[in-house]
C-alpha cells in the first residue's frame, strides 16, 4: 500500500532551490568546459540525402595549420567495437540499419556526418572541412511515406526486401467479431507533422581520454548519464570503470538529450587521436539536420461501435515514417503510439499495428511524450468522429466509454493501468469550464459575428518508467530502476546524491522537499548532488519517461524514512527514551508532547554518529548516517488528464488564437504543485506548437528546408494563452508515496483539445482535421473544401 504521508513540505508550493544561480548566470553548461589544451571539433555532413560515397580524400585538411586531427567512416569504424547502439527493440525481427558515429558507405540523409576535424579551434576546424574532398554518387531519394513504400521504390539498404524496417500486430480480443456485428463504423485517416525539440541549450561533449591511464572522463548535456556511459563502453570497447561522464546544468532536454549521438562518440576518438581534450558542440543548424527528430507519422484509425455510443472494437495502423538509420531508441515513440492507442477507453477488442518505414529524413528519435501525442491524437479524433455520426456530444461518447474506477488494475492492449477515476476528471474539466462562462463567452462571440469554440480531450500518461525484468522482456536493452542515497553528515546536514540529470525541470528542489520532510529538517539544510557517474548512483534509464520525480522520489521516501529511524534510535540513547515516543520538527528531536523539555539537535546526532561516538551511539549501531535505496516497481503509473480550450478564428486569414487553457490532472501525490503546473505547462506550450506551427518540411528532392527558427516557427509569449490547472489525487499504490509522473502531460492532449475547439468554433461547416498542424493555410483550405458540402447539405430539403 501506499505510504500515508502527513502534511507538510510535500505537496508546498516551494520555490525551486536552483534557480537563483541559474538565473543570475552562475550555471555551467557544456560550453562554459574549458581544459588545458582543448581542441574544438567540427562535423562535416552531408549535403545529399542519399548517395554513395566512393572516395574521401582529407589530405589537405590535414595539412592546414592548426588542424590536429581528421576522421573518415572507415577509420571509425575499424576502431569501434559495435555500430551506434539501439537500446529499445520489441519487435524482435526488426531490420537494424547498424550504423557508426561517421557514414561508411552510403549516405542517407542530409546532414549526416561524412567526417570530423579537430583542430585549435572551431574556426580553424570549420575551415578545414571547406578542404575535405568527398566523392558521391548521388542516389535517388526516398523521401515521403508513399515514396518509400513504392513498388518500385529505391532501396535505402541494398540487403532489405523494400524499405520496410519492421511490422508487428498487437491484438486484444476479437477486433473481426466486433466490427462485423457494429451498429455503426468510422474511419480516419490521421497525419502528424514531422516537429523536433528545441532546446536553448544545443547538444554538445567535451570528451577527455587520459593516454597515460586509457581513461575516458566526458561532459555532455545528456538526460541519461548513466546509460551515456554504458553506450560508450559498448562502442568504443572501453570497460565503463574506465569512463566518468559528467552532466553540468542541462539548458533543457525534451527528449533530445536522451537519445546517444555520433558526436559524443567521435570526441573521444578525436581526444584519444591527439591525446587531448576535445570539445564538440552543435550550432542551430545542425541540430535541425543531426538532432532526432520526432512525431511524423500516418494513422488509420478505425472504431465499431453501438448505436448509443459504446465503442466495441478498434482498428489502427500507425505508418512510422522513419529517418535513414535507426535512432538510440528505434521503433520505441511509435511502437507506443500503437500500444496506448486505445488512450483511457475500456475497449475489449483491439486490433493495432505499427510500421516502419526508412526514408532519407534525419533519424527518428525522442521528443516530449514519444508515441503518447499521435495516440491521443488517434483516439480522440476518432471519438469526435464518432460522437457526430450519432449526433451525440464528444463528451458523452466519453464519458460512457471510460475506464471505470472499479475496472482498475486495468488491462489495456499491452499495460496495466494501475488507478484513477477518469470520468470524475473529465467532469470537473466540465464544471470548470461552466464556472469560468466559456460557453457564454463563445456565445457573445457568435453575436459579435465571431468564430470561438470549446474542444476538449482526455489523455492518459505513462509514468514512472520500469520495472526492469518486465522492460527488458519488451525490448529494452537497459534497465529502468532508480537508485537514490541520502546520508546525514557530521554537522547535521542533509545531502542527497541521484542519477538523475537536472535540466530545468526542478528535480533537485523536488527531491530536497521529500528528504526534509521524511527526516525532519529544514529545506534549506538539504544538498542535492547529481551530474557524475563516478559520484553518484545508477539509475538505470535517467531523467526521460516521466520517472524522476515518481522513482527518485519514492527511492528517496524510504531511504530517508530509515535514515530517520536511525536518528530516532541515536536520540533515544542520548535522552533516553523509547525511539516511538520521539518527534523530529526543524532538525530538533524531542519527546512528542512536551514543548521546552528535553532535546537534541540534528548537529548533536551527527557527532554521535562520526565524531563522539562514546555514550552517544548505542551498542550495535554502526557510525555514520547514510542509507541508499533502489526502486524498480512491479508496474508503471499512469497520470491521466482533461484538456480543455477556448480558441477564436479568424475566418479570413485562418488564424487560430488561443483565447483559454484549462487542464484537470492527477499525477498522485503532488510534491511541489508550482513545478507541476510549470511541468504542465511548458508540455501545453510545446503541444501548442505541434498543432498550429511547428513542422519540418522537406523540399520533393529530399532537402530539409526548415533549418532556422525563420523556417521553423516556435510559439512565443505573444501565442500562449493563460493557463490554468486544476489538481485531483489517486495515488499509485505500488510506488512509496504514491507519486505519478507529469513531465510529458501536456504535451499529450494539447492537439486533440485544440483541433475539437477550431471545428466547434466553426460549426456550420461541419469540418473533421486530420492534419497537424493546423497552420493558416491548411485551415483556410479545409473552411474552402467544407463550405461547398456545408452549402450542399442546408440546401437539402
């Protein structure tokens, strides 16, 4: 069962504790490493999407002053002990395209890294790469979905029957029965916009390899140091007791940051070539050619369904529209978009399919909520399909199909859903949005010749990513466990050391919360270390998936609470007393109940327990105050949510602007309300740029032509509208504490709400989008290609 835990500074609305540095410019990011006799690196990429290379000459590249060292392909590949490392791989038959930290042979997509210079500095190295001859012969491109899946389409691995990388049905009951006997059937065809995470920070590695030792120490802005370290041994042949990889202040991850790049490989064999450290750090464009991108995707959604409502089947294929090579995580994002595609709903038969598909576009990695969006995106808009071919609101479609609170643990098409209460979410989004006058807002609007409308969605997040056995059984070639240590030093300080990476989300603040409380102390009196491999402890898939603040913090939770025990014990002797008649309150121990009598301080339990040990430390207690504990759950959590918006169109230029955002949210035990609306928040924002701006767009001959924040448009301040979140609590019974993950939640639902409010604001043309996103053009298309069939249909007697 869940660990009660009492009011306190969980569930505050603490300011985060790193701030004040980061804000004041005090952080060390990547690019603020500087080491004795660092060179610079710099790539060159490809500017072909698919070519041969048959000849590399980097002769005059080296003979240029300042210039220390050139990679090639072959070269990289002759002293790497295996190809870049796919650590997700559930589809066990899975087409691997095995490729290295430079291209070998071939070239698939533009950007690609050909070769790699270091030299005394960026300026110098960037010259270098105009000296490097590469001979291509260049190669048809394969560059759409419909393009790669062609009879006679060009073949991007010359070993493979067609460009079909993998394929795997996963069924749940009888999807044939249920459609056969349905009283009516919808079916949608759903496109997702290619989109990327944009971090302030770019990507980048300082690697350092010892020639005296053959140690390797790195600096990299990853989200995943530990796995990092691992993925480097693998590569580079190197025992990881030998590597020490260290993550200073990340300026933000979204995903993109857990991915394992070439780069990182390629400074250190650069640092091991010239026996010096190496710096390599990305600039804006490449990392819209080199950094993964994420979300494209084609989904044929189908759902059978009664007369009243209840859906009893779902069909759906989801069309992965993979890059030229496989990312760190592989078929993973989409593979989930398949596995979640049924979202919150108690459907009993599920037919789903995921494929993909190479193509010369960058490789398909990790962004905010990998496959959870397009699923979202599928089931809801299939739902609002549904509710308008029987005439029924969206939300009553919703509501009878819903998960029951008396269902869970729920087992869905692959997970077990382990709590909630869905339909009480969904109606108190409802009853928010009635007291706030959204309704009459659109209303007046419509009086004014105004075009405002409601959309909602529901989304269900997976969380708290593990248990390992069960991961590994699904693919996962690494584990998903979190290790945490706190320990109490000789003055009574608190000091918690993780393997999470910090990059804006407020983990260290989180973390702190829960060690003060469970123990005792003042926040202020609680250090958390994180960022060193060699430091700190393991954690087995680092900060992604939505499970710092669920597994960090459930780890911590016991760890503290045994740790408290301790103290419980030493004070005991000190003012002896039975240990169950003691209170902790500010770093003061003392008899419950008796204010102004005897005590000790958390400083006197410290010299008791490394200093001072006579007549303080009872018999058979070992000195010190530390404890470590390791969480890997028997499941994942699911946090789930509503989403609703209120959005206006402009009928002439088909602006959308977001006039509202409201989100009901249950992520379990809330430790620090403030950081999850933040949490929340910036996922909507993110969301709102994957449905109305945000899209990487390739030229017909496979040139990317999004390659500045020109091209490819972010929302700012002056289009995100104000938020508001409303909080409800179902803890997850098999994590300490009961806490859920929120990272990715708003990420999810943000579409489907936005797409359901633009055509609720638009109801005399009865439109259906099937696009993201939504830009201008495409919606004042769609409002021309509806008005014929809307003109038609009030015509008909």
């Amino acid at each position: 069962m869940t660990q009660q835990l009492p009011p306190g500074l969980i569930g505050s609305r603490v300011r985060r504790q790193e701030d004040p540095r980061l804000l004041t410019g005090r952080g060390q990011f990547v690019d603020d490493v500087a080491l004795p006799g660092m060179l610079e690196a710099a790539v060159l990429r490809s500017p072909h999407p698919h070519a041969r290379i048959t000849n590399v000459d980097v002769s005059e590249a080296l003979a240029l002053p300042g210039v220390f060292a050139v990679l090639t392909g072959e070269e990289v590949r002759d002293v790497c002990a295996s190809p870049q490392p796919v650590v997700w791989r559930m589809i066990p038959d899975q087409r691997m395209t095995d490729q290295y930290a430079l291209a070998v042979d071939k070239v698939r997509y533009v950007g690609q890294a050909v070769a790699v210079v270091a030299a005394v500095d960026r300026y110098v190295a960037e010259d270098a790469l105009g000296l490097i001859e590469v001979d291509y012969e260049v190669l048809d491109a394969v560059v759409t979905l419909d393009d790669a899946l062609a009879e006679d389409a060009p073949l991007l691995y010359e070993d493979w029957p067609d460009n079909v990388s993998c394929r795997q049905t996963i069924p749940k009951g009888d999807a044939a029965a249920a459609f056969a006997e349905a009283d009516v059937v919808v079916s949608e065809t759903l496109t997702y916009g290619r989109q990327m995470g944009t971090p302030l920070e770019t990507r980048g590695a300082v690697m350092s390899w010892d020639p005296f030792t053959d140690r390797l120490e790195g600096w990299m802005s990853t989200q995943s140091p530990n796995l990092t370290r691992d993925l480097l041994g693998e590569v580079l042949g190197l025992p990881v007791e030998r590597i020490r990889v260290r993550t200073p202040d990340v300026g933000g991850g979204f995903g993109n940051k857990f991915d394992f790049y070439g780069e990182e490989v390629l400074a250190a064999l650069l640092s091991r070539r010239t026996g010096r450290p190496v710096k390599l750090i990305e600039d804006r464009l490449e990392s819209f050619v080199a950094n993964a991108h994420s979300r494209e995707q084609r989904i044929e959604v189908s759902v059978a369904a009664k007369a009243d409502g209840t859906i009893t089947g779902l069909r759906g294929t989801v069309y992965a529209v993979l890059g030229g090579q496989l990312a760190t995580v592989g078929i993973g994002p989409c593979w989930l978009s398949m596995a979640v595609m049924a979202g919150p709903y108690a459907i009993e038969n599920i037919e789903a399919t995921v494929v993909g598909v190479v193509t010369n576009r960058s490789p398909y990695g990790s962004y905010r909520g990998w496959g959870q969006p397009k699923a979202n995106f599928a089931h809801e808009r299939i739902i609002e399909k549904l509710a308008g071919e029987l005439g029924m609101a969206a939300n009553d479609v919703r509501r009878r199909n819903l998960i029951p609170p008396d269902a869970f643990p729920y087992a869905s098409q692959v997970f077990f859903y382990d709590s909630g209460n869905y339909a009480e979410c969904l109606d108190l989004a409802e009853k928010a949005v009635a007291e706030r006058g959204w309704a009459q807002r659109r209303d007046t609007a419509a009086e004014q010749g105004r075009s405002v409308g409601i959309g909602f969605s529901f989304h269900i997040e997976i969380s708290a990513l593990g248990p390992s056995k069960i991961m590994n059984q699904s693919g996962l070639q690494h584990s998903s466990f979190d290790e945490e240590v706190v320990r109490i030093d000789s003055s009574g300080g608190v000091v918690v050391r993780t393997g999470l990476s910090a990059m804006g989300q407020g983990i260290q603040t989180a973390l702190a919360q829960v060690a003060a409380q469970t123990l005792g102390v003042p926040l202020d009196s609680v250090t958390v270390h994180h960022g060193d491999t060699e430091t700190n402890p393991f954690t087995g898939y680092g900060t992604g998936a939505s499970r710092g603040a669920a597994l960090g913090g459930g780890a911590l939770l016991r760890a503290s609470t045994r740790l408290r025990d301790k103290v419980l014990r030493i004070a005991a002797n000190i003012l002896e007393a039975s240990p169950d008649d003691l209170e902790i309150t500010d770093g003061r121990i003392s008899v419950a109940g008796t204010p102004g009598g005897p005590s000790v301080t958390m400083r006197e339990i410290g010299d008791a327990a490394y200093r001072r040990l006579a007549d303080k430390l009872p018999d058979g207690e070992d000195p010190t105050l530390e404890e470590r504990d390791v969480l890997d759950p028997e499941n994942v959590a699911f946090s789930y949510g509503t989403t609703a918006v209120l959005a206006e169109i402009d009928r002439e230029t088909g602006r959308v602007t977001l006039l509202d955002y409201l989100l009901v949210h249950d992520c379990g035990t809330v430790i620090n309300p403030t950081i999850v609306d933040g949490q929340i928040h910036g996922g909507a924002t993110q969301g709102i740029g994957g449905a109305l701006f945000e899209e990487i767009v390739y030229s017909p001959e496979g040139q990317p032509l999004t390659t500045t924040f020109m091209d490819y448009l972010i929302p700012t301040a002056s289009e995100i509208p104000t938020f508001e979140t409303v909080h409800m609590t179902t803890t997850a019974d098999h994590i300490p504490g009961g806490f859920k993950g929120m990272g990715e939640a708003g990420t999810i639902g943000a579409a489907s709400a936005i797409t359901s409010a633009i055509e609720n604001a638009l109801p005399d043309l009865g439109l259906r989008l099937n696009r993201l996103p939504v830009t201008p053009p495409r919606l004042l298309q769609a409002m021309t290609d509806a008005a014929p069939a809307a003109s038609s249909r009030e015509e008909t007697p």
